[in-house]
C-alpha cells in the first residue's frame, strides 16, 4: 500500500471500518497488515486497552512517556484502544494522536471485551518490545525498566506477578487467589499465579502470539503455552487511579470459563468420573432393594428414593451444562468471525502517514 502524496491527505484519519477484515479464514481482523506493512520496527509498542477511562486517560498517558524515555528515547509508540466505551475515553484518546505523533488511537467498532481490545492493539504494534498495560494504572509504568532489563538478559517475556493487591474487596483478592490455584490443578500449561496481562513481550514471542486465531481468549495462558524464556517482576498492585472496577463478577465467571476451557479437557474428564461414580452408587443400591425383596423384606422409602432421583437427574444437568460449555465454543469457532472490527485508526497529523499504513 503506497502513502498518499500530499500532506492534506495525509492528515486524515484513517477511516475503514469493515475494511479492516482482512483473513476471516483465519477468523481475525488483520488490520495490522494495513498499518504495518512496509514499516521498520520500532525500539518499543506500549498497548492499552481502555474502557470508560476518561478520567484517567492524562495520568496514563504521562506516566507511559516518562517510563518510556528512559528506556527507548523516542523510538516508541502508544497504541490506545478504545473497546466501545461510553464515555468521552475516545475524544481524548484522538486528542492525543492529534497532538503526539507517537501515539495511535485505535476505536472498536463496538465493545468487544478486555482480551479482543488487547489482541486489537498487539496486532497493531510495530515494535521490537510489547509493553502490555491496563488503564487503570494499578500496574506501574515505572517497572518498564526493569523489565527492559531482563530482556535485555535474554527473555522473551517478562510479566510482573502480584505481591501485594491494595484496594481491592476480600472478596476479589479471595476470589483471585482460589481462581489461580484451581486454574493450575485443572490446565495442562504452567500459568504463573497472582499475574494478569501486565507484561514486557518480545516481537518473536508476539508474532505466534498473533498467529493463534481462538475468539474465547486468555491471553495470560496463551503467552504461558508459548513457551520461550519467561521471568517475573514482583510488585505492590496499586488501587485504581479513578473511577471504578470495570470487571463485575458475571465478567469474572465468563473470563474464568474462557480460561479452564482453553486450556483444559479435565473438566470433561471430571464429568465422566463423576458420571461412572454416580452409577456405581446407583448400581449398589440396585442390588441392595433386590437381595432385600428375594429375603421377603418390604423394600419402602418413597421420600429417600426421591431424593435420590433428583439428585441424579441434577447431576446429570450439570454434566450436560459441562459438555455445553465445549460444544459453545466449538460452536462460536466454527462460525470463523473476525475477532474484532476496527472502524477507525488516529495519528497525529505531523506523522508520517507511510508509518501508520
């Protein structure tokens, strides 16, 4: 794709909307190939998925830039996605790329939830390093540098793991800790515990990253099956900068199910062992009112029998509602949507236009 040859052109913002379905075959929205094609690296991408953040936007965007120019100069660029939000997250967003030729404001056709805005913002980034960070600033900016560091040593991933989460309810820190440690009993990859997406990629790790085209994404576990060289930087999470949690507890469950189910065919398997000891059960009681009936005892217990019978038949729903899980996945990847669908991308108009393409 050439760039335009003339500078008012050339201050448009990039408007494509369904344009940016590129590979439905691959079920993804491969707007990167318009954005990156044709392009040299940059030293570093920082990604930031934003949802109903205006107020926090500023905070953000200063702490990014000093952590950054302590790490890679100039050589940089932030990509803010905006994922369907409410509020004016999105004005602020486009006055940044108005104003800041290293930043690039991305808006989701619609929301389409944390882990889509995220893989939205890694397929756009062009730099060597992937710095992943929520908006919220709970994660610190300022543990860039040393997360540069230890890639510098050679990692490929460095992700920073929770020591310390302040302002958060007991029951989300309960709910965390419980979510981490069943996670690692029931999946087949080392998921790291007390980590979320706050992490340092590099540009081999991230393009297989890029590559997976599942819909029902967890990215954590998905970076974890990767593989290649991963390190942890402790730190104290820190309490939202503003406004409140964007992650109710019917988000938590649906992101909890994405994950086991992702990484993980033990459920399944739990339900045939609970299936084989329900009729174990069953079978002995059946041999139990038999011997009782050949020895002329009067077999009797309507109320017990009942019982039993419902909670067979409850087991057998959560079984079914088990097996319903996989086959709606299955379902929603055989339709091979994109995963997202960008309807614009903003930079500044002092930047090249050949850069953004």
């Amino acid at each position: 794709m050439n760039p335009p040859q003339d500078a008012e052109q050339a201050q448009q913002p990039l408007e494509r909307g369904a344009a940016f379905i590129l590979d439905i075959s691959r079920a993804e929205c491969y707007a990167r190939e318009l954005h990156v094609q044709g392009t040299n690296l940059l030293q570093l991408s920082v990604v930031v998925p934003c949802y109903n953040e205006e107020n926090g936007l500023d905070a953000l965007r200063r702490r990014i830039v000093a952590a950054c120019q302590t790490c890679a100069a100039d050589d940089y660029e932030i990509v803010l996605v905006n994922d369907g939000s409410s509020d004016r997250t999105w004005d602020v967003m486009a006055r940044f790329s108005a104003q800041d030729p290293r930043v690039v404001a991305v808006n989701l056709s619609r929301n389409h939830g944390h882990q889509l805005a995220l893989s939205a913002g890694l397929s756009l980034a062009r730099g060597d390093r992937v710095f992943i960070i929520d908006a919220d600033l709970q994660d610190p900016p300022e543990l860039l540098g040393e997360m540069m560091a230890r890639m510098d040593a050679g990692a490929d991933v460095v992700y920073g793991q929770r020591i310390e989460r302040q302002g958060e309810t007991r029951f989300k820190k309960l709910s965390a800790y419980l979510f981490y440690r069943v996670l690692d009993r029931l999946v087949d990859v080392s998921i790291p515990t007390d980590t979320g997406d706050f992490r340092l990629m590099s540009r081999r790790a991230l393009d297989v990253l890029n590559a997976m085209p599942e819909h029902h994404r967890f990215i954590r576990g998905m970076v974890s099956w990767l593989g290649f060289r991963q390190e942890a930087v402790p730190y104290a999470r820190a309490p939202r900068f503003a406004d409140s949690s964007k992650y109710p507890l019917a988000k938590m469950i649906r992101f909890a199910l994405d994950a086991i189910t992702g990484f993980s065919i033990r459920p399944l398997r739990l339900a045939s062992y609970l299936g084989f000891a329900v009729s174990l059960i069953a079978l002995v009681m059946m041999l139990y009112a038999l011997i009782s009936y050949l020895l002329g005892n009067t077999v009797s217990g309507w109320t017990s029998m009942t019982l039993i019978i419902l909670a067979v038949a409850s087991v057998q729903f959560m079984l079914m509602g088990v097996i319903g899980e996989y086959l709606g996945r299955l379902y929603m990847e055989s339709k091979r949507r994109p995963l997202y669908i960008i309807d614009e991308i903003r930079t500044s108009p002092s930047a090249s236009r050949s850069q953004s393409i």
